[in-house]
C-alpha cells in the first residue's frame, strides 16, 4: 500500500510532539513541513526527516506529493489555514479548537463539504485506549444511567506572562478554548446536549477567561467543569451513575489508569500508549482516507459544530469575546441540539 503523505503547518510545540508520533505510525510518512520563518521549517524537517521544508503555505497547500495536513498553528488561524488547504485539494486534521466560534466551524466543514475533502478536528482524547474504555463501560450499563460528571483541566500558567498566547486575545488566549474544551467534550460526548448551562469565570485584564466554571445540566444529569491558567492541579475526572462510579486518574484527558468501582469492588485497567497518544488520532485518518471519507464516524462535523456552539454560549455568558466573533449572532440565546 502507497504509504499517506503528511504535511505540517504552524510548528511549536504540538506539532513536535505530533511529528514525533508520525514517525511511528504504519503506512505514512511526513512529507513536508511549513512555517513562516524559514530556518525553523528547516531545522524541523531535519529534526523530524521531512522530505521538504517551506517558508510559504501556500507552497505546501499545492505540493502534489502532500495527501494530508495537519494544521497546528494558533487559533485565529485555524479556519483561514484550513480553507487554503482545503483549496489545494489536501485533506485536513486540524488541532482544536477547530474553529475560534461555530461561524468558522460551520464554513470550514461547508468548504470541506464542497470540495469533497476530509476535515477532522484535533480532538485527540477521543480516539486514546482508555477514553475508549471508560466509554465501552458506559455503554454496557456497568455504573448505569450516568448521572453526574466532574472533570478539570489546570495549570499555572502565570509565569508566561500576559504576552503569551495563553492570556493575549489575539492569539485566542483564554483558558475554554485552549484547555476547557477537554472537560466540555467528556460531558458533551457522554450527556449530549445540556437543557442549561451556567457559566462563570474570571477574566484577565485583557479579557479572556484565566479561570472558568462551568454547570451543565440535564434532565435527570449534571456536568460540573473547570478550567484554569492560575495555578496546578490534580487532573482527575469523576463519572457517576446510579450503580457505580468512574474514576480517570490525572491526566484524565490522556489517563494511562482508570478505576471502576461497582458494589464494593474496585477493577483497574492501565494502559500503555503508543507513542505520547497522537498516533490513535492519526491512524483514525490514514483510515478514513484510505476509505475516500471526509468525516470520521468516531469525531464527526456535526460534534465539532456542537462542540462549537456550547463555546459560544458559554463565552457568551463570561462575556469573552474575540475579533472572529463579529460574524456571530446572538449567543446567549442557547438552542438545544
């Protein structure tokens, strides 16, 4: 089998780590690479032995030799990188948030749809082992009707400054969308849609949200989320129902151990990942593109668009509010499904 040639676009941090994981997956290869700054798309194609390396992305979007990119630059650039991908004919995974509102998700998906392209949203905790597992327990009643959930993700992130991406709006800083969107997938994936959604959350000066709570409830359910860049934690996630309990040991959103606890008795289940956990993600495109699809089943356009919309609401709600959002309607007006 044609072994699926990869492209990179936007390469800090996570795109080394994904690279890295690249490497270790079956049947495809790393292609080319991108970025800007040309010494540094060079110095990471040689780290990560792409065949090619391109200070213009548009130069990669048009490589013929690139079958798939993954898009791992900042969050405002997510949707107009994606689009000029997509417009080069490249299927794309890009990193999430995949859009910085639901008016960009809906376009990226629309362009993807159009093109007849593939376009999967970065959600890599859908598609590790023991995520799989927690919701394979689920599915078969082992702690019955899921009734309550708790889940966080912190970590103090002040001493980087307000300059850094994490505090700066224009880099889409704020914690929801950089480390609050994991607690909201797990309740989102398992609950669906919340009836309500109550949100608060303290801004940094610049106005973005450096420590968010978030309710979301249910019919006969409740979801309690946190997300924060002020200071560490234990990162564990809670998952109660009327027969048992749910345990992911930190960090949750890529646990390596998670506990089940039912009648009295506990069962553990570790994992070891391949790789740091980037590889399931990728095998889960190289297979559908081996299968000429442009959604996944497991992550479809329809959970990113979701997912996008309780952002929305939610930021509506703290009162974030980023350049992109001009393009949105009323927000706070919250419609279930």
């Amino acid at each position: 089998m044609k072994k699926i040639r990869w492209g990179i676009v936007g390469l800090g941090n996570i795109a080394n780590k994904f690279a890295a994981d690249l490497s270790l997956v079956p049947d495809c290869k790393l292609q080319a690479v991108a970025s800007s700054d040309a010494l540094r798309a060079e110095q990471f194609a040689q780290m990560h032995k792409a065949q090619k390396a391109y200070s213009n992305y548009d130069h990669l979007f048009s490589d013929p030799e690139v079958d798939l990119v993954y898009i791992a630059s900042l969050h405002p650039k997510h949707a107009a990188l994606t689009i000029r991908a997509l417009a080069g004919g490249k299927g794309v995974l890009c990193e999430k948030p995949l859009g910085m509102n639901s008016a960009e998700v809906n376009q990226m998906i629309s362009k993807a749809s159009q093109a007849n392209l593939f376009l999967m949203e970065g959600l890599w905790t859908r598609f590790n082992p023991s995520f799989n597992q927690v919701k394979k327990w689920i599915d078969e009643g082992q702690i019955g009707s899921l009734r309550y959930i708790n889940a966080s993700f912190s970590f103090n992130g002040l001493a980087k400054g307000k300059d850094s991406r994490l505090f700066h709006p224009d880099k889409g800083g704020g914690s929801l969308l950089d480390i609050g969107i994991y607690p909201l997938f797990l309740a989102y994936y398992l609950l669906g849609f919340p009836d309500e959604i109550d949100a608060k959350a303290h801004l940094t000066e610049e106005g973005v949200d450096a420590q968010l709570s978030t309710i979301l409830s249910y019919p006969k359910a409740q979801a309690m989320l946190y997300s924060s860049f002020i200071h560490d934690q234990y990162m564990g996630a809670t998952l109660c129902g009327e027969k048992g309990e749910i345990y992911m040991h930190s960090r949750w959103h890529e646990a390596t151990q998670i506990k089940l606890v039912k009648q009295g008795e506990e069962q553990i289940k570790s994992f070891e990942f391949s790789g740091l956990g980037y590889t399931y993600e990728i095998e889960e495109v190289n297979k559908c593109f081996n299968a000429n699809k442009t959604q996944s089943d497991k992550w479809t356009w329809q959970n990113s668009k979701d997912l996008s919309r309780l952002m929305d609401v939610i930021r509506a709600q703290v009162g974030v509010n980023y350049t992109a959002d001009s393009l949105l309607p009323n927000r706070k007006k919250f419609n279930k499904g």
